[in-house]
C-alpha cells in the first residue's frame, strides 16, 4: 500500500469510528430511510478510497462525505421520482448544510428508532450496532454466536419494518424518550455482556458498547427521567471496561478480578465513570444501572486505597436484588455475603438461589457453588467446578476453573463479577 492510500484508509478509519452514526443519523433524518442512508454513506466512502490518495484528504473529510452520501441519495430519488411532483421532496431532503458541524446530532434518535416496536427485541442490539457503529453484519454476528447470513436476514428484516413503519429520525417527545430509551439501554447493556464473554475479538465488541454507552449519557437531553439510568451504564460499563484488560495475563491466561494488579486498570476511564456516576447521583433517581456501577465504583477503590468495601458491595446487592428479584443478582450477592460473613454463610445463600430453574445452566452460578464449597469445606465443590468448566466458552476460563477444582481449599478463588456480567440477563 502507498503512503497516500494509508494516509487515506487512516483518515477514513478515524472518521468512520467518530462520525459514522452521526452522518447515518443525519442522512436518515432528511430522507427517512435507514438502509438507504448506510448504502449512500458506504458509497462516499468508497469513494474516498478512490479520491483521497489521488487528492489527498480534505481538511474536513466528514464534510466531504457528508456531501459525497447526500449526491448519492439524490441520485437515487431523481432515479426513483416519476412526475415532477416529486421536485420539492427531492430538494427538501437534499437541503443539507456542507459541514455536519451545522446540523444537531441525530444519533440518539438514531438508537431510539432501532429500539421501535417494529424491531425485534433480538435485532435491536444488533441494529444500533451495524447503525451507529458501522460494524458489518458478520461481525455481530460472531459476537452474539449467530449464522452471518441469519444475523443479516435479521438486519435487513429489521431495517424494512422501520421503512414500512415511517421511523422518524428526529429526537422524540418525553413520551417516547421514556417508552424506548430502557430499551435502548438494556440492548448496550447485552452487546457489552456478549462481547465481554467472547475473548476471541479482542475486546472490540465490549469497547464499541461501552462507547455507545457514553455516548447516550452524553446525548440524553439533561433533566429528562430516564438521564439517571444513561448515566449509570455509561459508568457502569466504562469501569468494567476499565479493568478488562487486566482479565488476561502476558500469555493470555484468565485472572480473576481478586487477583488482577489495579495499576493495569485504566485509571482515565474510572475517572470519566466516576463522573458520570457523581451526576447521576445528584438527579436522586436511583436504578438498575446506578447500584451496579455503584457497586464496580466500589471494587475499583482497591486501586486506591488496597481494599474491597464488602460491606458496601453487600448493601448494593440487597437492594439490587429487591428491586429486581433477579437469579443473577442472587448469585452476585451469595459472593458478596461470603466475603462478609464467611463462606459457610455465603453457601447457604447459593444453594438457596440455586432453587432457581434459570441457573440450571448458568455457568457463574456452578463457578461460584463449587469456590464458595471448596472454601466451606462442602463435598460438592469439585463437581460444581469441574461443571462450571464444562460450561465455560473460553477456554482460558476453562482452563482457570479445573484448575481451581484441583486445588487445595484454601487457594481456591472467589469467581468474579466480570464472568457474571456475560450472561446477566434473567
């Protein structure tokens, strides 16, 4: 590759990780179509590839795409129109300012026509992500363990049933902000736990959701009800993103959050969480999201001062897992109590959630039944890790697991809560 053609993938990379949704976004609102959007704005960046070594970049390269996608998407009405009625729409949606810099940010309208009724609650995570991000279909669909081609019949599906609905892509009323923004929420929340329980890409999938996160925490209009809970995943989701990296050692081998090293967590992005998480604090409308990011904050203060507040995580928990009855919380919260009370305390809390038929495949949940075991000096806890193994896709977790099961009682770990993220929903 010439010098002028990386010069220009670069530039093009940098736009399409900043810009990509905002240009769909903006490109959608005039026309109303989201499939014809992404179509146009792919074409000006294949243009660019062909342009920008030859020209060199253009110091505004998201204002040459901008324009470059809208000719395109005029061509294809001028194509389509068939009386000359159809003139003023044709100009009407052409009438766009060079420099997106002019025009509002359509992105949160964007996420919020993905989480319509008209879509799937399957695709909506999918959707925002291709939508917003760029990210190509066989991409998401490796990191939500679905056939590419089934995974993009679910897009396409999903795009023409916003078509045939008249998906508006302009910032709703409070009505509407409230009825889909949980929705939206909830689908970055399920993209992130699939990415975080896929070791295989790096990460990249997890470090995507954690910036859509930011960015609804960012775009949600300030003194809106639902501004709390943006906050609280965006804090959420950049702590545990924060500390990821740590998951893994030199060779790649799985470390639990007990024993990661707190100088490899990202001290920037706890910083930026803990912000976020200060200004949802101040709107007093506490949720699921806050007391989870809470309870992160509380893990990352081991970083600071050397030690885990327990009795804090504990506190969380029990009000997490009121609020939301969830197994999930119940296995969080067993962990936390053993850490508090003993394991032998810890235990009973478990055996007692494990009543529960969702966890009968739960691999955090026999993670956690075989460590808290092994510790309580309880006969099940080899089985239950060595189960635990068996249900573990990674296979460095897989690896940490049976080598717990073999281990003498007073080495084996407490599991961590970064695992039980990657299947959290009930």
């Amino acid at each position: 590759m010439t010098a002028p053609a990386a010069r220009a993938r670069l530039a093009a990379e940098r736009v399409a990780r900043s810009s990509y949704g905002r240009l769909v976004a903006l490109l959608a609102a005039r026309g109303g179509d989201l499939a014809a959007a992404e179509d146009a704005l792919g074409d000006a960046f294949a243009a660019a590839m062909d342009h920008w070594p030859r020209e060199g970049v253009p110091d505004r390269p998201e204002a040459w795409l901008l324009t470059a996608a809208r000719r395109r998407l005029l061509d294809g009405h001028r194509r389509r129109a068939t009386s000359a009625q159809a003139a003023p729409e044709l100009l009407r949606r052409a009438a766009l300012p060079e420099d997106p810099a002019e025009l509002p940010d359509h992105r949160l309208a964007l996420l919020l026509a993905c989480a319509g009724e008209e879509v799937e609650p399957a695709a909506r995570a999918p959707l925002m992500l291709q939508a917003v991000l760029g990210l190509e279909a066989a991409r998401i669909a490796s990191a939500f363990l679905v056939a590419p081609a089934a995974m993009g019949q679910r897009l396409v599906r999903a795009k023409r049933r916003l078509k045939e609905g008249g998906a508006r892509f302009a910032l709703p009323g409070p009505e509407v902000l409230a009825d889909r923004l949980p929705a939206v929420l909830d689908a970055i929340y399920a993209a992130y736990a699939a990415g975080a329980g896929d070791p295989a890409d790096g990460g990249a999938l997890a470090g995507e959701a954690a910036w859509l996160a930011r960015l609804c925490a960012l775009l949600v209009p300030v003194g809106a009800a639902e501004e709390s809970e943006a906050l609280g995943l965006g804090a959420l989701l950049l702590h545990l993103e924060a500390r990821r990296p740590a998951g893994r050692d030199a060779t790649g081998g799985y470390v639990p959050l007990a024993q990661q090293d707190p100088a490899r967590w990202d001290r920037g992005m706890q910083a930026e969480a803990e912000g976020l998480l200060r200004r949802a604090a101040t709107l007093g409308r506490p949720g699921r999201y806050q007391w989870e990011a809470a309870i992160a904050s509380a893990h990352a203060e081991r970083g600071r001062t050397g030690r885990v507040p327990w009795d804090g995580i504990l506190a969380l928990y029990d009000v997490l897992l009121a609020a939301t009855g969830s197994p999930v919380v119940a296995v969080n919260r067993a962990v936390a109590l053993a850490e508090v009370a003993g394991p032998a305390a810890g235990l009973a809390a478990l055996r007692a959630a494990g009543a529960d038929p969702r966890l009968a495949d739960y691999q955090p949940y026999w993670a956690a039944l075989g460590a808290l075991a092994r510790r309580a000096g309880a006969p099940e806890g080899r089985a239950a890790l060595e189960r635990a193994a068996g249900l573990a896709d990674d296979p460095a977790l897989r690896a940490f697991l049976l080598r717990q099961a073999r281990a003498d009682p007073d080495q084996v770990e407490s599991p961590d809560r970064v695992k039980m993220l990657a299947k959290s929903e009930d």
